[in-house]
C-alpha cells in the first residue's frame, strides 16, 4: 500500500516510522475550534462522568461542593492538556513520538505503555458497566440468573449472574476489534444522540419525582466540620484531575490536526471544563433526588434505571446504555492502548492483537472492585494512577519549554543515531526523574488498598497520596530539570523543524 507522508530525511529507523506514526502534513490539518469543542462534549458525555459527580455526593458533598470540585479539577488539568498539545500543533506528531525528545526513542515506550496500561483499565470499567445494563435487563426477564449459585472465591466479589452477562459484553468488544473499529462508527453517532436525551429524560425525571429542584438542591452535605470536608476534597480533587490524565498525556494526537495553535487551545478551552461540569450537574441533581426518593444515595445510574417499574422501559434503557458504552469503549479505551502496544513491537503484534491484549489486561484488573463505592472509584483508581502520569505530564512540559525551548528536531524523532538517542535510545534522565516522582506515591498508594495498615506507615506518606498528581508531577519536574539543565541540544534549525510543510514523499508499507 501507497501512503504520503511528510519528508523525513532516510535511512528511517524499522519501528518508528509508519503512516500512523508519522507528522500529519499541514495540508490534511483541517481541526478547527467546533472540532475540538465538539470532541470534548462527545468524551465527556459518558457514564464514567456521570459516575464521577455522583461519587462525590455519595462521598458527603452537596451539589454545589460537587461541582465546583469537578469545575476546579478540570480547569486545573485544562493547564497540561493546552502546553502538551501545542507540540503535536506545531509538528503534527503524535504522542509516542513527542515522548520520544524526553525519554529516548525506545525509551518512550515506557510512558506510552503505561498511559495503555490504565487505558486498559478504563476499558474493563467500560466493559463492567455495559454488562451489568445487560443483566440488570436479563434478570428482568429470567429472575433465576440472581439465584445462580457462587462459581468465583467470595474475595473476588463478583456474583454468577453479573459475570456472565460481564464476560458476554466483553466478548461482544472483542468481535468487534476482530472485525475492525470501523464497525462502530453507526453506534458512536446512535450515542450521539442518545446520552443527551437520556441525560436530559433522568433530569427531568429527578425534578418530577423529588418534588421540584428546591428538595434536592437543599440537601445538606454530610460532613460535620471544615476538617472533614478538607480531608476528602482533596483526594476528590486529584482524582477529577485523574479523570483526563490520560488524555492530557497523548493530547498530541487530537491536536496533530489543528488548522492552528488557537484552534486547539480555544476548543478545548470551550469544551472541556464546561460540558464535564454540565454533564455532572445532571449526576450531581440525579443522585441528590435519590436521597429525598428512595431514602438513600444512589451513586450507579444503571443501578438506579433498575428500579424503575417498567420492564420494557428499563429494557430499552439498559440495551441503549450497553450500545453507548460500546461505542465509547471501543473508539476511546481500545484504539490508543492497541496503538501503544504495537508501536511497541511492530514486528510481532498487530493491532488486533494489541486490542486482545488491552481486553485481557481490562479483565485481569478486576474493574467492578475499582467502581463498587465511590472510594474505590475516586481515591484507588483515579488518584492511584494519577501518581503515575502526573510524572510523566512534569517530564514531557519541562523538556519542551525549558529545556528545548519548544524546539523539536523532527527527522531525529525518527532516527535511532539522532539526537534523541541518548544511550542505547533511552534517556536514563527521564526515567529516574519518572522513578522518583513516582515513589513519593506508594506508600499511600498500598495503604488505600490495604496492603499496608495506616499505622504502618508514616502519616506525612499517607497524606501524600492525597495529592498524587500534584507531588509526582512537581517531583519529577524538578528532577528533571535538575539532571538535564547542562544536557540541552542546540535548538533545531527551521530546515529541520518544519518538515510537516515540506513535500510529500513516497512511503511503501
């Protein structure tokens, strides 16, 4: 097969050059402010969003804490999202191959594996989800799946009916990675317009039932003095923060497109912390109705649609929810982490292959733990694993605006004997400031999973993980900046740089 890319002076180096990987020409850059606007709204239009404002009404906010947490979370990660895409603006490189002027040219796999690594574990929350629509609506039907006897050890948590109709979902994304991603692109416009509607059908249905939104916006929060409140705002903080630390890693490869800077910076501006704080008000009011309804918090909206009366009604909102989530699962949490795990070895895993491995890794994570109550889901997943791109966002910020000066040579991206390949293509810099911004993080971390008890380890440790993302990425910055301040290369040349303007050349794959 015949491609274009932009001119990259040869021999190219086997592993880091293909179509995907390559600069996007400045003719194909045709993103515009409506486009990135557009893209936020769809992302954050889910159930994980949803989930994330609800958990923090379970947790003892009021709708108001709760949102303005959300608000603050967002606008805060807003920061990263805007510096790291202005690189894949400017060059029309994707992620893997921005990292790669930090960590090295092989080195780069790290970061990028462990960006797959929690995608993957966003897949297996995705999946759970979808299958537990699916029996919510088959027990409906067939009572007897309730009833089915204990088949995994009483540790793990999961009951016999739930995961069969778990591992039928997850089966179900499988076929569809065997078939190719381009099998979904009808469900992502069916989601399109379903999650709006059925955003907007369960608020007005909150409104009716609680009496008006006077009742449900007067629900007081739960905690007793300022001390409490603090303690767990911050976590819920750097969890929001967490939500999208994936995304403000590998922004590049949604900004690669831009028509210009300020289209990116504008759109995501525009879209990001007002359709995450929108979405979640309706989580925030749902959820709040549920404690003047029912008595008590309902924090799981297809746990709640299960108790509706009608069979038929919570049929087709469970079928629809498990459709959306489809959707979503495939174009968000499989795409990037197969790409990653390809990139990785191009010789031997396909990227079908990368998809089967990110749905065995969603599997093995055990996701219906992560999202069983909200403190799991807030202070074990999303804080947990901001303690480890928080790092890496410090590393790759630091090494393109002070150290490089936000001067990238492009060919040398490409290239084994260029000048980002450090020793043997890694830069040992990057991944020991990575190490050291990370371990600052564990204790707390095995703390909240209950390896270690809190008064094993010292409470400074504990308090720590409170604020994962902000200590790993200030840590690793300044280690960073520390260890490569007297290593920074010559700034690259404009015949270097610019190459995503340059004529195309012939690339056979």
């Amino acid at each position: 097969m015949k491609t274009t890319l932009p001119l990259i002076p040869e021999p190219y180096a086997p592993g880091l050059t293909s179509p995907d990987l390559a600069p996007v020409p400045a003719a194909e850059r045709t993103w515009g402010i409506g486009n990135y606007a557009a893209l936020w709204i769809s992302m954050s239009l889910c159930i994980p969003t949803y989930m994330l404002a609800s958990s923090l009404i379970e947790g003892g906010m009021n709708w108001w804490q709760a949102l303005l947490t959300i608000f603050l979370g967002n606008s805060i990660v807003l920061v990263p999202m805007l510096l790291n895409g202005r690189a894949g603006a400017q060059y029309g490189i994707p992620f893997p191959v921005f990292a790669r002027a930090s960590f090295g040219v092989r080195g780069a796999n790290v970061p990028a594996l462990l960006r797959a690594i929690i995608a993957c574990g966003w897949f297996g929350i995705q999946t759970w989800i979808g299958g537990y629509a699916l029996y919510q609506m088959a027990v409906l039907w067939v009572p007897g799946l309730a009833m089915l006897p204990a088949v995994f050890p009483a540790s793990w948590g999961l009951a016999t009916g739930p995961a069969l109709l778990f591992l039928l979902f997850w089966g179900l994304n499988m076929y569809v990675v065997h078939k190719g991603v381009d099998s979904i692109r009808k469900l992502l416009v069916f989601k399109a317009f379903f999650l709006p509607l059925a955003a907007v059908a369960l608020l007005w249905w909150a409104i009716s039932a609680g009496h008006g939104l006077g009742p449900i916006l007067a629900q007081p929060s739960k905690f007793t003095n300022s001390a409490q409140f603090w303690a767990f705002f911050f976590p819920s903080l750097t969890g929001m923060v967490g939500f999208w630390a994936t995304l403000s890693l590998n922004i590049p490869d949604f900004t690669r497109y831009a028509t210009s800077q300020r289209a990116q910076q504008l759109g995501q501006a525009i879209g990001l912390p007002t359709s995450m704080t929108l979405f979640s008000f309706v989580g925030v009011v749902v959820t709040s109705a549920t404690l003047v309804i029912y008595g008590k918090t309902i924090w799981d909206p297809v746990v709640l649609a299960g108790r509706f009366d009608s069979k038929l009604l919570v049929s087709a909102a469970m079928l629809a929810v498990a459709l959306s989530t489809l959707a979503t699962n495939i174009a968000a949490n499989i795409v990037s982490p197969a790409n990653d795990f390809a990139n990785f070895s191009p010789e031997r895993i396909s990227f079908k292959t990368g998809g089967y491995i990110t749905g065995v890794i969603g599997l093995l994570i055990f996701p219906w733990k992560l999202i069983a109550d909200p403190s799991g889901y807030i202070f074990t997943w999303l804080v947990g694993y901001s303690g480890l791109l928080g790092p890496i966002g410090g590393i790759l910020i630091v090494d393109y605006y002070i150290i490089r000066q936000q001067q990238l040579d492009v060919p040398d991206l490409y290239r084994y004997e260029g000048r980002y390949g450090y020793r043997n293509g890694v830069n040992g810099a990057a991944l020991l400031a990575l190490v050291v911004g990370i371990a600052p993080n564990v204790p707390g971390f095995l703390t909240a999973i209950g390896v270690f008890d809190k008064g094993a380890v010292w409470p400074a440790l504990v308090g720590l993980y409170n604020y994962a993302w902000f200590v790993g990425f200030g840590v690793s910055s300044v280690v960073y900046w520390l260890l490569m301040r007297g290593q920074a290369t010559a700034p690259a040349t404009a015949a270097t740089v610019v190459v995503a303007a340059t004529p195309a050349a012939t690339f056979a794959q």
